[in-house]
C-alpha cells in the first residue's frame, strides 16, 4: 500500500496533503513528494493529514527528516489533522520544532496572509472527493 499526494502552492506557503497509508514502503513516494515542495514553493510547508488512514513508525520517521530537509533550506514543516493518537508521541528530534495544527483549515488560518493565487499538483490516483 502507498500513498497519493496533492501540492498546493500559495505565495509563502505550501500544502502538501497525503492520502493512504504512510508505512516504509510509501517512504520513498512521500521523500519524492516533499522535493517536489522544495523545488517548488517557498516558505512553510503544511502537511496535510485529513486523508492520511494511518502510518507506521518508519512513517513518523520519514516526516521528521522531512522537517530537518525543509529546516536545512530555511523553510518549516507544519501538521494538521495528525491522526488519531499520532500528535500523543511527538514529533521532531528536539532540533526541529514541528508546529501542529487541529486541521487544515487552523493551519491555514495561521497564514492568513496566503495571497490568492493557488496551483495545485497531484499523483495519478488522488482520491476525488479527498
């Protein structure tokens, strides 16, 4: 099992949102997905987790090197909707500090001053009404 991810970019902010299981075999595919972020956005980047079913330590893993790889190009990471339990057990390696919000719509509020313009990127089999 993988996952599916969607990038949407406003000016200063990033959301990548994450649909399916993030366990070790999905790591790759999720490593993939945050270069695609770095090369294309600037400033924050908020994962988003409304769609995400579950992940696997590995996968907790892959989301604090993921921060530590944004924090290594000045940009943070950012969580919303951590699923059930997920946000319990922390996050980072106490040298990066991972923000969580309750959900999307809290992170976004956060940056209020997003902008307009909106782009949006997605793997083949992004769920449609995710």
């Amino acid at each position: 099992m993988t996952i599916e991810w969607r990038y949407t970019i406003h000016p200063g902010l990033g959301v990548l949102s994450l649909a399916g299981f993030l366990g070790q075999e999905a790591v790759g595919r999720f490593q993939g997905a945050v270069g695609w972020a770095l090369a294309r956005g600037t400033g924050p980047v908020v994962l988003d987790l409304t769609g995400l079913r579950g992940w696997s330590d590995g996968g907790r893993l892959a989301v604090t090197e993921a921060a530590a790889r944004l924090a290594a190009e000045g940009r943070g990471l950012e969580l919303a909707a951590v699923p059930e339990g997920g946000a319990d057990a922390g996050f980072g390696d106490g040298l990066v500090v991972i923000e969580v919000h309750g959900d999307l719509a809290a992170a976004l509020a956060a940056h209020r001053d997003r902008g307009v313009e909106e782009r949006e990127w997605r793997s083949d089999a992004w769920p449609e009404n995710a």
